[in-house]
C-alpha cells in the first residue's frame, strides 16, 4: 500500500493534477489494491472533517476577509507606516510591521500576501524599490501568518497530532513576533544596501491619529488571544468572535463594511474554505491510509536504525520538511506527514508541541520557496514580474528564515520546552 499511495500521489501531482484530486485518487487506488471498500475512503473523507477546532478555519478566513473589506488592513498600514515609515527602507519595515499585525488576526499567510501585497506593492514601485524586492520582502512578511495565533496551519496541526491549540499559540506568538523583528533589520539593512529611501516622518500628533484609529483593531488579537489563554473560550470559539468584532469594527467604528463587501467577503472566504477543506478531507484518507498499511511504524524504524542522534532526527526531518513544503500544499502535507514523523521525533525524546512549531516553520518556508512558492507567486504577480525573477531578491530572505527555522528546532529552551 505505501508503494502505491506514494507512486499515484507522485505522478498525479508531476501531470498537474490538483492536489486534493491527486490526494483523493492515490487513496482510492491504494485501498483498492489492499481490498479495502470504496465506502470505507468515503468514510474517512466525511470523518476527517468532523472535528470541532476545523471548524476556526472557516471562522478566521472569513474574520480576515471582513477586515479587508472592513477598511481595518488599511488602518494598520496606516499606523505603521506612522510608527516605522521614517526608518531607511521605510516601506519595507511598514510591510513587515502590517503582516504582523494582519497575520495575529487572519491566520492565513496566502490572504495576508494577496491583501497586503495589493496595497503596498504598488507604493514600493513607486518610491523605486525593485520589483523583485517588493515582491521577497512582501511575500516573506506575509508567512509570519502561519506562526502567529490564530494560525490555521497550527489548528490543523494540533487535529492532526492531537496536541493543545492553545500550547501551539502561546508558543507561537513571541517565535512570531522574533520573525518580525528579524525581518524588520533584514529589511533595513537591505535598504541601506541598495539605498532604498526612508519616508516623511510624521509629528506625534499624526502618530497618535493613527493609533486611534488602528487600535480598535489591534484589540481583535488581544481579546481573542486573551481569550483562549484564560480559557474563556476556546480556539473555534475564538474564531466566531473574531468574526463578530471584525463585522462590528468594519460596520459600526469604521463604516466601511457594506452589504456589497460583506457579499464579496462572503463569497471569497466560501471558494477559499471550500479548497481547503476539500484538501483537509482527502488528505485525512491518505493519512488513514498510510497509518493501515504501517509506513509510520516503516520509517520509524529505518530512521531510529540509523541513528538515534537527535540533532541528525531533526536534521533530517527538517530537510525533508523543507523539500516537501516547495511541493505540496502545506494543510495537506501536515495531515499526511504528521503521522508518519511524529512518531520518529518522540521516539527520539521531541515534544509534540515543539515539532509543531517546526513542522508549521518549515512548511511557512516553502510558501515563498520554488518550484511553487504559492505566496512569492502572488506578490511576483502584483509586482508584474515572473517568479523566477525574484529569486535572486529572495535569497537574504530565505537565508534569514532557515537561520530562525534552525534556532526553533536546537534551542527548544528559549521556547520554554526544556532541554532534550
């Protein structure tokens, strides 16, 4: 059965058939050759979508998507640009500062990229920034989205290993918050490489103007972060209040969010739910599937057989991570790879709640990594340039993410996981 699931899954996706459908199919054919009834995939498909945390995926799309339309993305551009405009590379540090902002209230990096992307983009082109520099930094800013709460990826994670949501999200926001940093003095020291210029600063009236306006926004992650942490209700739950204040806030503060964007919201978040569910339930039988036929227990032992080093587990699993993330869609990988790996890295003495962390880095990696880098294709796009071409503007990017990807991964004590 491993031969097959991997064969078909391997040629479907090399004739570019789409993932879920590749995903779908591989499965069947796997449990047809073993004997298995086709009801038995049907069943697995429906199982896999019946968990409660799944449901915060569509509650924070749809969150992100009313803040767009709301008018609050705008105001937290605004307020950065107030706060960070007046730095070298100004417009760097404000795409960084936004995405961070954005990506603690969206939980979507693909969303943050596309929504962000078509704001500041064209102001980077205009202030003389290279097309593929406003694409790397804009495209890398958005994947902070999958680290910080309310990450998607992480709820799915947590479904998939069966570990804490909110433990993925308190750990989660301060790795989040590091990335910003470090891409903020990424940002400025490209800037003073290429003389990138700074912004008109603005008085501290004008900062304070700004601020009144972003805060009643910037209050979405505290009151929902808060919210799961004290246990006043849980990450789901927290997504339908997101929903609610990003509707109040748009509606009623901001006076933005009309019928007709409403709609618009509506419809965006229905076709996007949609893809990733339809990946979600697929991806659920192939993992079932991988689990019947044994391959965790398989690899487990071709692994442990080698070696039981610890740093070279995570070394290798990080690599094969890395490479799967260039490939295959992140949700989709999570549920497929989780069962096989995780057994591997606790047998080795790894924390579920860590290797978590590293999974989510790795696969936020491959969103800006080629062959697909679904997220630097996007903001390529808005930029009007061919991926390929901002490859070469990638590169201090992706450096820069793989050194804090590697800091995750060997010093699990600065994230309060004890020492292994």
């Amino acid at each position: 059965m491993p031969l097959i699931l991997g064969g078909v899954l391997v040629v479907l996706l090399v004739i570019g058939a789409p993932v879920g459908v590749a995903i779908g199919l591989a499965s069947f054919a796997a449990l047809g050759v073993d004997g298995v009834p086709p009801e038995v995939g049907a069943q697995r498909f429906v199982a896999g979508m019946r968990s409660f945390p799944l449901l915060a995926v569509p509650l924070f799309v749809l969150a992100g998507a009313l803040m767009n339309a709301g008018g609050i993305t705008q105001r937290l551009i605004d307020f950065a640009y107030a706060v960070v405009g007046r730095i070298r590379g100004g417009l760097s540090a404000v795409n960084v500062l936004t995405n961070v902002a954005f990506g603690g209230m969206s939980g979507s990096a693909v969303a943050d990229a596309s929504s962000v992307g078509r704001l500041l983009i064209p102001q980077m082109l205009r202030r003389h920034y290279s097309p593929g520099d406003a694409a790397a930094v804009t495209a890398t800013a958005s994947i902070i989205a999958l680290v910080l709460p309310p990450s998607i990826t992480m709820i799915i994670y947590a479904v998939a290993a069966e570990v804490s949501v909110s433990a993925l999200f308190f750990h989660g926001l301060y790795i989040g918050l590091g990335f910003g940093a470090v891409y903020l003095v990424t940002g400025w020291l490209i800037a003073r490489k290429k003389g990138y210029p700074a912004e008109t600063g603005v008085g501290a009236r004008d900062v304070l103007r700004a601020a009144a306006k972003a805060v009643p926004a910037l209050t979405i992650p505290v009151i929902i972060l808060g919210g799961i942490r004290l246990g006043i209700f849980t990450a789901t739950e927290g997504g339908a209040v997101a929903v609610l204040i990003a509707a109040i806030l748009g509606a009623v503060v901001y006076r933005e969010l009309t019928w007709p964007r409403i709609v618009k919201a509506m419809r965006e978040t229905t076709m996007l739910v949609a893809a990733i569910m339809l990946i979600i339930a697929m991806a659920q039988a192939y993992s079932w599937a991988l689990v019947t036929g044994g391959t965790p227990q398989i690899v487990a032992d071709a692994v442990l057989g080698l070696t039981d080093n610890m740093v070279l587990i995570l070394l290798v699993v990080n690599v094969l991570l890395l490479l799967i993330g260039t490939v295959v869609e992140g949700n989709a990988a999570i549920i497929i790879f989780t069962p096989i790996l995780l057994p591997v890295v606790t047998a080795a003495g790894v924390d579920p709640v860590h290797f978590g962390l590293i999974v989510v880095i790795n696969l936020a990696i491959g969103l800006i990594t080629p062959p697909v880098g679904i997220n630097l294709l996007i903001t390529s796009r808005i930029a009007g340039i061919p991926m390929e071409k901002s490859l070469r503007d990638m590169v201090p990017w992706l450096t820069v993410s793989v050194a804090m990807l590697l800091l995750v991964t060997y010093a699990p004590v600065l994230l309060g996981l004890g020492t292994y």
